[in-house]
C-alpha cells in the first residue's frame, strides 16, 4: 500500500548552551558510535514545536494540554451563560468532563488540606492527569453542559447526562474535530483507551554528530550595595553546558494526520485542506523552533544550516547512521562541512542499496559554502518556497489516494 511519510532532517550548529537538561542540571547526553554526544530529548523539541505553533495557527486549531480540565470548561461555560457564578460553572464542567472521558475530576488532597487549613476558598478539582483536549472540543462539551444544567443546574445535568444519547453526544464531542497539536503528536486518555488518538508524527531525540564534552562555568554576582570597602562575590555558582552540530529528524504520517483532523468542510475548501495546513505549519514549526532551556542565559538563538525534506511513499527513513561514527573536526575548526559530505555521500547510497523509487521528492534549504555538497540531493529552496512545495504535493497525494 503506497503511504504519504513526510520526513524533516535538519543540520544546526548550537553555541554553548545548555537547551534540556537532567536532573543535576547538567546537559542531557547519549552514549552513540561509543562516544558521549550532545542530545536534546525528543519532548524537549515537540514542546518547542507547539508552541511556535501559536504563531503559526489560529488558536481555534490548538488545543491545551492541563490537568485543570474543570477551570478550562468552566470558562467556556460562563462565556456562553455570563449568569453563571463561576463555582457552579466549575462544577457543571466536572461533572461534564468526568463523563465525557471517564476520568475522575476531583479536588487534589494536597490542595484540599491547604484550603481546609487555611480558610481559603475551595480548590477547583482537576484530572489526575494532563488532558489534552482542542479548544473546539471544549467548546462543544460547554454547550452541552449549558443545555443540559440551565442556570447552573447540576442534578438537572446529571439527568441529562443519565440519558445514553446525551452521554454519547459528550464522548463524541472529545474524540471529533481534534486541534493540530492533538493530531500531530497524540493524545492519551488513561482511563478510556477508546478516546486514544495515535500520533501522526514520530520526533527524534536531536544527537551531536561528534564527540562533545560538558563543560563549566564558573561565575559570581556583585552585590550592587557593597561600598569599595566590602570586596567579595554576592553570590557564586557554576552552570553545565556545551556545543554541537546536532542532527534532528522528524516523520510525518500524512494519511495518519489526515484521518486525524477529518476532511475540510468549508465551502470551496478541498478536503485535504486541514493536513495540508497542519504538514505546513509542522515543517515551520519544527525547523524555527528552539528548546528554551537556559536561553535567557547562553543567548543561544540559532538556525539551521542545512534542511532536507522527503516525501516518501513507503516508510520514514532517518539518515542519523550517517554519523555512527563521530565527525572528525575539521582542519580550519568545526564540523558542519564534514557533516554535510557525509549525508551528501550517505543518501544516495542508502537509497540506491533500498530501491527507493523515484517518485521520492527531495527539498534541500541550505546556508552557507558547508552545506554546498547537500545541494544534488534535491531541488533547492527557500523556507517559504518549501513549505509552498509541501502543501501542493501534500494535496497531490492525498488527492490520488480518494
């Protein structure tokens, strides 16, 4: 069965830095080739990537992901009934939620405690766990909870909700008309598997392509109040980071996405519309995106020098054995000219040996006279000419599979 994988391989230098970090505070790294590399793990990255899509998409095609599902519905609620005091608009949206996923929406004991202790208002209850639902899905569960508990009714909706028709309305209102974000990187409902969506999208941890070392910066603050008489650090401390060429590589299940956010239903609007959108704003999103970690710190704002996009019609394929064994720095310094010979020499070859047909597609946006070996690999490209590319041929396939 021929399949729409779009494939995103991308090359970029990082400064010292410490962009995810462990536990200690020291950058994550993996052990590759039998040697340490920089890594930059996978939800790092995928975190980064949903939120540039805030730039990116309006925010009716996102979704929240929050443990504070009754706050979130609540405000949905009293938006459609200003009436409402928002402590019953709180509970109408537990009581909603509960029986639109199965999970308990409940007061966390901890916060129980601290209200009882202190006297303060109730806490509103939460899942157990963070919840991800699309700002449309919401919408949809306020105006049934709005219907069913008029003016705040809640034994009213709970009778409402009794009424099998009126619960599957609500169970269907959390698994249609899902956000971007939701069909693009999944969703887990722990106590209804059925509400369970799988990701259209597999994001690699990002790994340097040569050995790298932590290092350690060592630093102090100066008291601004001190007179010259007082010598001495206010404060000292020491902060872990380093630098690499990191390769990162992400997979995109076009017909996956495609059956996740449904068909276009505007007039004039083609039914392939929405992942043609959602394929679009994921490559955007993934190759401008930047984990945060320490940013304010290391100031460490880079782009890529290099972007290989496939499509593909068999499998996702990563090119990260290119660099099993680490680059070798170079005789002037750096290792992004040897990075680039290396997947130059590596792609042809490994597509040569699988029999990759020719219908494979291949886009090259590239920067600099390093990355000039990648340029016969594909058709060369801008950012805005790529994604343009992307959408049309993402349309074309998902056109030919109707």
């Amino acid at each position: 069965m021929t399949r729409t994988i779009l494939d995103v391989h991308v090359l970029q230098t990082v400064p010292p830095s410490n962009l995810n970090r462990d536990d200690t505070g020291t950058p994550k790294t993996a052990t590759y080739g039998g040697v340490r590399r920089a890594r930059v793990s996978s939800q790092a990255w995928k975190r980064a990537t949903r939120k540039a899509f805030d730039d990116l998409l309006p925010a009716s095609e996102l979704g929240v992901r929050t443990k504070k599902v009754a706050e979130a519905l609540a405000e949905r609620i009293t938006a459609l009934d200003s009436t409402l005091d928002a402590s019953l608009a709180v509970e109408l949206a537990a009581e909603m939620m509960q029986t639109a996923t199965g999970s308990k929406i409940e007061v966390p004991k901890r916060k129980a405690k601290a209200g009882d202790e202190d006297g303060e208002k109730a806490a509103a209850p939460e899942s157990a766990y963070l919840m991800f639902l699309s700002k449309r899905q919401l919408d949809a569960l306020a105006a049934l909870a709005v219907e069913g508990g008029p003016g705040g009714d809640l034994p009213a909706l709970k009778k409402f909700l009794k009424d099998k028709d009126n619960k599957s309305r609500a169970r269907q209102a959390v698994d249609t008309r899902h956000s971007v974000d939701i069909a693009l990187f999944g969703r887990m409902v722990a106590d209804s598997s059925d509400l369970n969506v799988d990701a259209a999208t597999q994001v690699a941890h990002a790994i340097g392509v040569h050995r790298t070392e932590i290092e350690s910066d060592y630093y102090t603050a100066v008291d601004d109040r001190n007179t010259e008489d007082e010598s001495g650090a206010g404060m000292i401390g020491s902060i872990d980071f380093n630098s690499a060429t990191l390769y990162r590589y992400a997979a995109v299940d076009v017909d996956a996405l495609h059956r996740n956010l449904g068909l276009g239903l505007r007039d004039g609007e083609s039914p392939s519309t929405p992942a043609e959108k959602a394929t679009a704003a994921f490559v955007e999103a993934f190759v401008n995106s930047l984990p945060t970690g320490k940013i304010n710190t290391f100031g460490n704002h880079t782009l890529p020098a290099a972007v290989i996009v496939k499509l593909r019609t068999r499998r996702p394929v990563s090119f990260v054995d290119a660099f099993e064994e680490p680059v070798r720095r170079g005789e002037s310094g750096g290792f992004l000219a040897e990075s680039c010979k290396r997947l130059a020499q590596h792609v042809p070859e490994l597509e040569r040996a699988y029999d990759e047909p020719e219908s494979t597609r291949t886009w090259v946006m590239r920067v600099g006279a390093d990355t000039k070996p990648l340029a016969a690999l594909g058709t060369e490209v801008t950012l805005s000419e790529l994604l343009a590319d992307v959408r049309e041929a993402v349309a074309a396939q998902l056109g030919a599979g109707a």
